[in-house]
C-alpha cells in the first residue's frame, strides 16, 4: 500500500551538493500506461553530478537553461510495484523491478515509470542494491564493447578505469565472452580487479600502458583519461578505442579515423539510445546477473538524507564501482 506523502530530493538550481535538499511531495498515481514503484535503491553516477551542476553548460539545453526542469533527479530505481495503470499489462503489484528512465525522479521513495520503458524484473538471486546501478552503467557497457565494439572471444581489451563504475562491470562482460582481458587502476584497486577476473592489471602509478609495447584490439578509456593519440601505438593495427567521456577532439578524432583510419575510435551517449535498444541491453544484463556471471561492485550505500554527501564522494573521481542510496 502506498502512503499519499513521499520524501524526495530536490535540486531546485544548479550548484554544489548542498542544493539538494529533503522535502515531502505527493506521491504520483499511475498513469494509464505507467507502474508506481516503491523505490528502495537508487544510484549516483558522475552523470548525476552534471546534471545537478548543470554542467558543461551544453547540458542546460536539455536539462533546462537556468535550473533543472526537473527538480527531482535520479536515473536508476530498483524496487517493488506498489500499484498500476489500467493498460498496464506486463507487470503486476508486488513485481520487483530495476531500470531506468530519462524522466529521472528517481531520488525519491515512490516512483512512476512508463511499463514500456527501460525495466525489467529483479532476477531472484539479486538485491535490490545489486539492482540499482545496472540501467546506467552496465548498460553503458553493453552499448560500448557489444553494440560499438562488437567484442568476441580472444580479443584482447585493455580497460582503462577498471575500478569504476564502468569498469567494474566492463571486466566481469568482457571476460564473460571470453576476451583477454587487461585492467588499468591505482595500487589500491589492484586486488578489486583481479577478483573480478581480469587476466592482467597494470597499476597506472607504476606503469604506463600506452609505453609497455602491449598491443590491444580493444582500448576502452572508460574514465577519458587517455586519448585516441596516447593509445595509438597499443592499438592493433584494426583495433578499436572506445571513449565514454565524449569531447570535441574525440568527436573530430572519430571522423578522421572513420574516413582515413583503419583504426577506429568510437564513442556514444548511451542515454540517447532509443528505448528499445536500452530495454534490449537491460534484459541481456539480466540474464548474465541470473547466471551468476555479473554483480555490482558496491562501494558506499547512503541513505536518501545524506545525499549531499554520496554526490561529494562520487565527485571526488575515485569511487569504487558503485555507490547506492537507500530511499
Ligand atoms: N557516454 C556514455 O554513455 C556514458 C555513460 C555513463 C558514464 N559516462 C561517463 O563515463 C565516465 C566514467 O563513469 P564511471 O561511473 O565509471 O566513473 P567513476 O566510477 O566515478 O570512476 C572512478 C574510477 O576512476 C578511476 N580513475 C581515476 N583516475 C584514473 C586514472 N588516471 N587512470 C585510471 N583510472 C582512474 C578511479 O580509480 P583509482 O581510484 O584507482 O584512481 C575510480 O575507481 C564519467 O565521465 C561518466 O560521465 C558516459
């Protein structure tokens, strides 16, 4: 049963974590088509943290010019169906499901979600924790190494990163397939990765990969640290560099490689993709979380009041995996 008043977290400007601030709404009925979600877990991202900064700036034109056309922000949810609309037909009350939606919302106890959007059901052996990050970030994986990369068994990747949030689940997918796979983080992060199954770890204090005369067919710099240039010469001579961190010069490096490169260098803002596409990703996810091949890495869980400071520590750049919140 659902409570007619909820707390969420609203971001009424653009600005540090303190504008985020608890208050009571309503909670939202159901439209025709939507699910209403007792939402237990949501997860914060270095996307959160742009869009609650409202920056780069370029953002603003989606997210709102001068404040956030939606105050309430979060992407993920991962929780219980507490009610439906009347045309919702592929899930029912008491459903434990995760996702995602552009719509945000999501940093609040109740959430309504569209039944044709990115959701799917909990797998049994997973929590609601280990459910919250998937829509974001293991999608985002899905969409670089399967839909931009095309990885396979044998390929050697190396994972720039592979103790965040994308690397954490880029090492456990590639390795799923059966890539070779190679991990890139600092000293402390170096058992992490190797329990997560990467065959190597270079542990970037100590070495530089781009001068170890290693050669890759995959180099996913999920952190945008390295650039198409630096990693060049540990490129197979087709390899692929895959970018998360989308810029000017790597949109300008994509084409000139398109057009004269035989290596390649590809990027993408997963968020943009149709929702077809994302849901696919989501459900593929699903099935490996079901086996037992993939898990998220938790790093910190806050409550919904301490968001502020979930936002500071996964601004601060070094989080490992992910970091969750209970609403
Ligand atoms: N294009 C898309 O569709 C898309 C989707 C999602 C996210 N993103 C972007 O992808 C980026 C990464 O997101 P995330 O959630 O994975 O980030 P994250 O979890 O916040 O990244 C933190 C990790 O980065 C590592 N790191 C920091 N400096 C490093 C360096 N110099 N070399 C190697 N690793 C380093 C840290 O390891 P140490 O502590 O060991 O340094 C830490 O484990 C963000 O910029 C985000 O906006 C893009």
């Amino acid at each position: 049963m659902n409570q007619e008043n909820m707390q969420v977290m609203v971001a009424s400007a653009y600005g540090t974590a303190d504008v985020l601030q608890l208050q009571t709404l309503k909670t939202p009925s159901p439209k025709a088509n939507e699910i209403l979600i007792r939402n237990y877990v949501t997860n914060v991202t270095a996307a959160d943290i742009m869009m609650r900064t409202g920056l780069p700036k370029i953002g603003r034109l989606y997210l709102g010019l001068t404040k956030p056309k939606q105050p309430v922000l979060g992407f993920d949810f991962a929780g219980e169906i507490v009610a439906i609309g009347e045309a919702v037909t592929t899930f029912r009350i008491g459903d434990k499901v995760f996702g995602g939606t552009t719509k945000l919302g999501c940093y609040a106890e109740y959430v309504c979600v569209n039944q044709e959007d990115v959701i799917t059901t909990i797998p049994e052996n997973c929590s609601y924790e280990q459910a919250a990050p998937i829509a974001s970030s293991a999608n985002t994986v899905l969409n670089f190494l399967k839909g931009l990369a095309q990885i396979k068994a044998n390929d050697r990747i190396l994972i720039n990163g592979a103790s965040g949030g994308l690397g954490t689940y880029a090492v456990q997918y590639a390795k799923f397939v059966g890539a070779e796979v190679t991990g890139v983080c600092s000293s402390v992060n170096v058992a992490l990765v190797q329990s997560l199954g990467a065959d190597y770890v270079i542990d970037y204090t100590q070495e530089d990969f781009t001068k170890n005369r290693q050669h890759y067919d995959i180099i996913f710099d999920t952190v945008g640290k390295r650039s198409f240039s630096e990693c060049k010469q540990s490129l197979s001579p087709t390899g692929t560099y895959l970018s998360s961190v989308i810029g000017l010069p790597l949109v300008l490096r994509s084409l000139v490689q398109a057009i004269f490169g035989k290596q390649k260098v590809k990027f993408s803002a997963t968020g943009a993709l149709p929702v077809k596409k994302r849901l696919a990703y989501l459900l593929e996810i699903r099935e490996i979380m079901a086996t037992g091949h993939l898990k998220s890495v938790i790093d910190r869980s806050y409550s919904l009041e301490n968001l502020a400071q979930a936002h500071q520590y996964v601004e601060g750049g070094h989080k490992k995996g992910n970091v969750v919140v209970s609403c």
